[in-house]
C-alpha cells in the first residue's frame, strides 16, 4: 500500500492562495475578489484530493455509531437510538460536492480533461449515493450549481429519482472512461492514480452496488442493470479494489481509529458489537484475531499459564440499559483489532469482495450471470481473507467447514452470503448498515434501550437542524413527504417487510 503523503498537496493549494493575496499591485483592474482563486490558478488535482482525504478518509468508523447500528461495534457511553450524532455528515457531503461539482465545471468541454471530468463525476455519484443512504431524499437537481446559477434554497428530490439518476450517469461514464485516455490527476487521484480502466470498473462495480439496493422495492430496476452488469468489466481483483490510503503526514490524514487512540490516552471506550464477533468466532474464522482483540480477563489467564487457547474473544450486544450492562463489564469485551489501530490503512470505498457476494445474490435471487452463487460466495470469501495475508490451508479449511451448499434453504443461503459481506465490508460500517437495512443481515441482538426509536435500529438519520432554518419550506415539504424527518422512517428503498429478523439469542443479566 502506498502512503500517499496528503500535504504536499494541500500545502500547495495555500501557497496558491497566498500569491492571490500577494498579487494587488493592480488591485483596482480585477474584477474579482484577490481573496479567491481564479480559474486560471486552480488546480483541479488538488480539490480531487482534498475531497478524497475528507470523504474516504475521514469518512469510515468501524467503531462509531453507524457501526453499532452495523453490528460492528456497540459503546456503553452513548446512546446509539437517539438523534444529534451526525451534524457534520450534511454539511461535509455538500461541501465536498461544491468542490468535486467546479471541478467538472471547470473540466466540461475540454477534450484534453475528459479523464478529469470523469473521474470527477463518478465522485460526485459516490458522494450523492453517500448522502442519500444516509438521508434517504436529499437536495440533488438544484443543488451544487456554479456561483452565477446557486439556488440558495434548494428542493429536495426523491430517493427514487435520485438512484434513477445515478444508475443512468454511471452507466454513462463506464462508456467514457472505456474510450479515453485523456486526462490524468496523477498522483493527485488518491484513489487510482488516474488509472481510467480501474475507475471504469469501480463505476461499473458502484452501479452493482446501488442497483443491488433497489432490489425489494424495485426488482425490475435491478434486474435492468444488474442484467448488464454481469457482461461487463467489473472489479476482478484484490489489485483493482478501491480504497485511499491513510497517511502520517497529519493527524487530520490518519486513521480515525488511531487518532482516537491519541486523544484518549490509547485507551478506546468503544467495544466491537456481538454480531461480528460471534459471526467470527461461531465459525472458528481467521480472521478473528485480525478484526478483534482478546478480553483483558483471557489475556491476563493465559499468560499466567503460558496458554494462548485460553484468549477469549466476546462483543457487546447492542443498546443495554440498567442491569444488562452488569452482565457485560469491560474486562470481559473484546475491542477493535491491533490491524486497524495503525495510522497508515486502507480506507475502503468498494472492495473485490463486495462484488463478489453481489454477484452470489444476484445469481441466487434474480438468476442473473453465468456462474453459480456457491461460486461467488467462496471467491469473496477467498478474496477478503487473502486481503488480510491470511494463507491458502486456512481458507481452503475455513471454506470447507462454512460451504454454501451446507443449507438447502435460499433465505438461508442468502444469510450466509450477507454474513460473510458483513465481515468483508468491515471497516465500512455506513455500507454494512445500509445491507442490514435492505436485507434484515446479520441479525442484531439488542438490549432494552428505548431511545427514540422505541429500541429498534434506526433506519436513516436526522436532517441538520440547519436545513429547518435555512431552508425551512422544502424542509417542511419533505418532511411530511417521507412521512417525519424521524429516524425510523424508512428511507425508499428499505422495502423488505421482514426487516428486522429477531436474534435467536438473548441478552445476559447477572444473578441476584
């Protein structure tokens, strides 16, 4: 992996803004504003990679609250059913449209920068489908315009319109990005280097993902897309995955997971969530002790005798209150893993993997694509251990013991393939979410905590109190539209009736 160092480009853009400040000797001849950059200065390169640092770095938390809500993680001192966590996600997601939005402007019609622009489309899908899963209706056709064309108070499209709008525009670019070469960020695509034919893949591999997703509400939408996906060049490869690399350059580019360890004294309040924990530990998975630590408790009697068989791994469930958190002390929880505690890791964006179970579900589904589902499901399984380094015997034994066609049952068969993408989409806790959402998997094992959900999983978060002052009347509009700007409101493409799944399990409470 290889640790771009993030600043050099950020320093630059300063040192931009500081020669518009130095150049006034004709002051009184600009028709702009000496404190902005011109056209002429801007370098497209350096809003790509800002964007990137902003949206992929600082854009993943496998132990934050959308991870609680993923089966990830689960954290004793919040309060993972009650709004007022995501302030920033709102105004971060639109910030980072306006710069990847000038950046197609400033690239439209030039037929040197067709590389540019889009690649610079593709982010700004990315970005939008981010928010809108997130959301569910969001600003879209009136919002991010040029300066000359803003609309300060912008409407809020529907979901289906948007992801309409999405499937279409990618399939768009894939053809672009198949036909040119021109064009290149460089270095500055933090992503790929400017590599076309890898961002036609990842466009292609996005348009799985979303076309994926519309699949309870809108099968016929899905199988349009889906029907041509199968045919067509996708991620195929560990190489090809899509992901930027933390840097240690400054803390702002280093793993978030690190730069909570610092700010704590190296000490993390979050424990991993039972789900993943037990999904690891029940099917005897090597890639446990990469993913999780063992409980203080296990560690401090193994090495008392020498025994490494005697680490324990345990997660938390998700939401105790009162008693129930007694049954579940801190000494007995494990916590995230030493692989993701470094400062320099791959933040994901879309894995090798995550293609993989798409295709095993289309096949089991829908009956799309050539290869058989069981065929899927063992390639992104092999796909994501291999990520890890972990070696070929203890796949093929893992694969073995854990095959598809133990189950003859296709929800089961379906479970099974959504619990593996569970543990591969890990540390991508906004796209697990977003499958436990559409799918009801893995399924959840949750405490007493009401909250304002009335102890259920949320199922989209709160517009910024912002948007209800500045934006009042299409926030009123919308509001009533989705039926409450409420957290248990369901977003449009969270039609799976049976959702959630009750846990088998039950959740501990000590003896009197």
């Amino acid at each position: 992996m290889k640790p771009y160092k993030i600043s050099k480009y950020l320093l630059a853009l300063v040192a931009a803004v500081s020669l518009v400040y130095a150049c006034t000797d004709d002051f009184q001849e600009l028709n702009t504003n000496p404190a902005l950059l011109s056209e002429e200065q801007l370098d497209v390169g350096l809003l790509l990679t800002r964007v990137q640092q902003e949206m992929i770095i600082n854009g993943s938390n496998p132990i934050g609250t959308l991870a609680n809500y993923a089966g990830y993680a689960s954290s004793g001192g919040n309060r993972p059913f009650d709004g007022g966590f995501f302030s920033d996600e709102f105004a971060k997601g639109y910030r980072n449209l306006l710069n990847i939005s000038e950046i197609i402007r400033l690239t439209d019609g030039d037929a040197e920068m067709q590389g540019q622009n889009a690649i610079a489309r593709v982010m700004r899908v990315y970005i939008f489908h981010r928010l809108t899963d997130l959301y569910g209706d969001i600003p879209y056709s009136e919002a991010v315009k040029a300066s000359s064309e803003v609309i300060t108070q912008p409407m809020y499209d529907t979901q289906e319109s948007i992801y309409g709008s999405m499937l279409d525009e990618l399939k768009e670019l894939s053809s672009v990005l198949s036909e040119t070469q021109q064009g290149s960020f460089g270095d500055s695509d933090m992503m790929y280097q400017s590599d076309n034919e890898k961002w036609m893949r990842f466009a292609n591999s996005l348009r799985l993902r979303i076309a994926l997703r519309v699949r309870y509400v809108d099968e016929a939408l899905a199988r349009e897309h889906i029907s041509e996906l199968v045919n067509m060049d996708l991620i195929e490869s560990n190489e090809e995955n899509a992901f930027v690399p933390s840097s240690d350059d400054f803390d702002s580019n280093q793993n978030p997971v690190y730069n909570r360890l610092i700010s704590n004294s190296g000490i993390l309040p979050e424990h991993m969530g039972q789900t993943i924990v037990d999904l690891l530990n029940d099917q005897d998975d090597p890639r446990l002790t990469i993913l999780v630590t063992p409980t203080p408790n296990s560690v401090m009697v193994a090495d008392s005798v020498g025994d490494s068989n005697l680490l324990e791994y345990r997660g938390r469930p998700l939401g105790l209150e009162g008693l129930e958190r007694d049954a579940y002390p801190t000494s007995d929880l494990s916590q995230i893993g030493l692989y993701y505690r470094e400062p320099v890791i791959e933040m994901p964006v879309l894995y090798y993997s995550e293609v993989c179970f798409a295709l095993a579900e289309a096949k089991l589904m829908l009956d799309l694509g050539s290869l058989e589902a069981d065929v899927w499901y063992e390639r992104g399984v092999r796909a994501d251990m291999e990520r890890y380094g972990i070696d070929e015997a203890e796949i093929a034994s893992f694969l073995s013991s854990n095959s598809l066609d133990v189950v003859a049952d296709e929800e089961a068969k379906l479970e099974m393939i959504m619990n593996q993408k569970n543990i591969a989409l890990f540390p991508n806790e906004l796209e697990a979410w977003s499958e436990w959402r559409r799918t009801g998997y893995p399924k959840i094992l949750i405490g007493s905590m009401v909250g304002e959900t009335d102890g259920q999983i949320p199922r989209r978060i709160n517009y910024p109190v912002s948007e209800a002052n500045v934006n009042s009347v299409n926030y009123q509009e919308v509001s009533t539209r989705i039926g409450g700007d409420l957290m248990t409101t369901k977003v449009w493409w969270d039609a799976n009736p049976n959702v959630p799944y009750e846990h088998p399990g039950e959740i501990l409470v000590p003896e009197p």
